[in-house]
C-alpha cells in the first residue's frame, strides 16, 4: 500500500502562501496586530514607534502673501484699426488678457514682485503680415491711490497667413515696491502709448 505525504499535494505557490497566512497570524497573535505600531509586525513594517519629529517652520523663512493680481476694467483687450475706422471690417488685429500669476519676497521692508501676463492675439479682416506690438502696462498702488511703480511693456508677437491666431506672454521680474499699506498689482493695455 501505497502512502501519500498530504503535504505532497499542495503546489508549490498554494504551500507559500498557506506557510505565509500561518506566520501572519503568529505574529498577529503574539503583538497584537499590523494596527498596533508598538506590536513587533507594527514596528517592522513601520521601521519604528517614534513618532515623527515635527518640522520647524521658521527654516523656511517667513510666508509672503502676494497682492492680488486685477486687470484695470476697460484694459483687458487692445484693438488696432485701419486708418483709424472703428468697424469689425476695418479690424487689424485684437489681443486678449486670459490670465495672470505672481510671486512675491520681502526682506528689509522691501517687496520683490515678478508677474507674469499671458492672453491670444487675433487677426482680423484687415490683419496684416508682420510682428504685432502689444503695449502693456503693469503697476502696483498702495492704498488704492498712491501708484508706487508704472512701467509699460511692449510685447512682439507675428501674425503669419497660416497662423492667424497666436498665444503671447511677458514675465516682469524685480518689481521693487516698499512693503507697506495695501498693495495692489495692475495690469492692462495701455492704449494711449500705441
């Protein structure tokens, strides 16, 4: 008669597994579970029961808020016309404001602002081949009057005849302004330095 080892019958994977599931519990039993940090397994699979040191703050400097970043009303877009006919046929080109960001640093009462602008020109009816100059103007006020830097920016952009439509951007970094009162950044078209 012929005598089987029960063990014999298991493959080889099913036995892995089955010798795992066992040790699990063991362990389990003995300390309590994977859910206690303090048990053996806890501190095995945590690496320890410390708990973790907490992070000074003060080594990354102080936090600095930004002024909000507000388009002037009326300044969001810039039209060119042909021979100065204000009509949709007579229409050049027209560029757009679509978004906005800044970052800001203070050191010594001093704020170091770098704001970035980006939007679409468009060419019209009327557009012509060629580089498009785009006039804007970044400002910060203080206190909602007091106009503590003013600078305009011309941006060059090309309209070609197979792209009639293109995406622009300026970056204006080291905008030195005191840090003080209620700050406010401005940006827009300045229309009249066209």
């Amino acid at each position: 008669m012929t005598r089987h080892n029960p063990m014999s019958l298991l493959h080889p994977a099913s036995f892995r597994v089955a010798v795992l599931g066992a040790l699990v519990l063991t362990l389990a039993a003995c300390g309590g579970g994977p859910s206690n940090p303090d048990s053996f397994l806890g501190k095995a699979l945590m690496g320890t029961s410390e708990p973790p040191e907490p992070i000074d703050l003060t080594k990354f400097g102080p936090t600095v808020r930004c002024p909000p970043v507000l388009i002037q009303p009326g300044t969001e877009s810039f039209s060119v016309y042909e021979d100065d006919e204000v009509s949709a046929f007579s229409l050049k080109h027209q560029a757009t404001i679509a978004d906005t960001a800044a970052e800001c640093g203070s050191e010594g009462g001093v704020m170091t602002i770098k704001v970035g602008v980006r939007g679409r020109v468009l060419s019209g009816p009327k557009s012509t081949v060629g580089e498009v100059p785009l006039p804007l103007r970044v400002a910060v006020t203080q206190d909602g009057e007091t106009v503590v830097y003013s600078e305009l920016h011309t941006i060059a952009t090309d309209l070609t005849e197979t792209e009639t439509s293109r995406p622009w951007a300026k970056v204006v970094e080291n905008i030195q302004v005191p840090d003080q009162g209620t700050l406010r950044i401005l940006v827009g078209f300045d229309e009249s330095a066209s």
